[in-house]
C-alpha cells in the first residue's frame, strides 16, 4: 500500500475545534476518504474528497490538495462521544484502499 | 436494510484448525473486500471481488480463500490458522469499484468485524 501518515494521538477539549491532518502519496490519486472508528467497532464513512476544496458536512469537514498530496479534517464543537480513532483513507490505482494507522482522539471536559 | 453483516463476532481458534468467516450484504452492492486490522496498524487488504463468480488477490492473501457464488455473500476461509492471523477482520461492500471519477457510490461500508484469536 502507498503511505499514508497522520499523527498517532491527538486531545482536544469539549467544545473546541481539532483539525486532523494527513498527508499521501499522489502516484494514480483517485479520492481521499475519511472514515471514523470507535473503538473495538467498524469504520464508518465520514468524508470524500477528490477535488481541491473544503467539503463541510455539518460539524465535520474536510479539505484536500491534490498537488500537495494533504487533506485535513476539522471537527467543530467537539464533543465527547467524538472521541475515537480518524482513519485517513487515500484512493489510488486499483481497488485497494491505502488506510492510515489512524489518529486516536480523546476529547476532555 | 441491515447493511454488511458478519459472523461470528468473535472466535478462538488452535493452530492449524480452519474456519469460514461469514460476510453478507443486502444493497445490492457488486464489490466486495476482506480487510484484517493488526492492532495500532492500518487496515490490510486481503481479498477482494468484483462479482458474483470473480475473485482477486489484494495486499495480504496467503492463508485465507474466498469465494463469491451470490451477489449477497463473501465468505472467507482460513484453512491452517496460524498465531499470525489473529487478528480482526472486516468484511466491506461498495456499489461501484473506486476511482470512478469521484463518484460516492464507491464509498465502502464495513461490516462490525470478526475478532479471531489463533492460539
């Protein structure tokens, strides 16, 4: 699989903003995904992205580059059940889809 | 619609017993993947089908078959397990293949995981 690096942990306050960020590799780019995961659970959709641009879906949205091989995604008005893993998701040639480890979040009160 | 589902939940097994792990799905979706998730490691294709009768290898294979003889259903089968395939493994579907020119309907959908202990 192609490289996908996000940070391994992040902590965020109730309330506050968090941004995730992402980075991939851009050989045979077809789309970024962002999927969450709870813990012991199953990935769930989140985000798509395959053009340049933020796409905002309520409190969640995400951002990509194409030329610079970035995504972001920004979780607004936290809350404590958005604590989970971020799985960022890259598209490339083929099938497959290329996982990240995943950036575990905890949110505080 | 109950979407991707998988059986069992959870499974103990001895070296070198085999087992089939179920994965069902009811949209009607074309494509279908097994993935394994090692814990703090990203998630691992290990086979993959485009259709009823159609089967590929994705990244990680050896040790485990598929089969896929209705739209619906894409068992996978471990036949000597082994301690390195314990591990939790998630079935997924999408209605079309990705890199459809940005076309949502490759979204894949996971299935609640199997959480298979080889001891």
């Amino acid at each position: 699989g192609q490289n996908i690096d996000q940070p391994t942990e992040m902590t965020a306050t109730e309330g506050a903003i968090v941004q995730i960020n992402c980075t991939y590799q851009t050989s045979g780019f077809n789309g970024l995904f962002w999927y969450q995961q709870h813990a012991g659970e199953a990935p769930t959709f989140l985000s798509y992205n395959v053009l340049d641009g933020l796409e905002e879906k309520g409190r969640f949205s995400s951002f990509l580059s194409r030329s610079k091989g970035y995504s972001y995604l920004l979780l607004k008005e936290l809350q404590m059940k958005d604590s989970a893993s971020y799985l960022c998701v890259s598209s490339n040639s083929g099938y497959a889809l290329n996982f990240g480890k995943g950036t575990s979040l905890l949110v505080t009160p | 619609n109950a979407g991707v589902t998988q059986t069992p939940k959870f499974r103990i097994l001895k070296i070198g017993q085999s087992m089939t792990l179920q994965c069902t799905q009811d949209m009607n979706h074309n494509y279908m993947y097994w993935y394994r998730q090692d814990p703090g490691m990203g998630l691992k294709l290990i086979y993959y089908s485009v259709g009823a009768g159609i089967t590929d290898k994705g990244e990680v294979p050896n040790g485990y078959n598929v089969s896929r003889s209705t739209t619906e259903d894409f068992p996978l089968r471990l036949e000597l397990a082994a301690p390195s395939q314990t591990s939790v493994y998630f079935c997924a579907s999408s209605y079309t293949p990705l890199g459809s020119g940005g076309d949502l309907r490759g979204t894949q959908y996971f299935g609640p995981g199997t959480r298979l202990l080889v001891l």
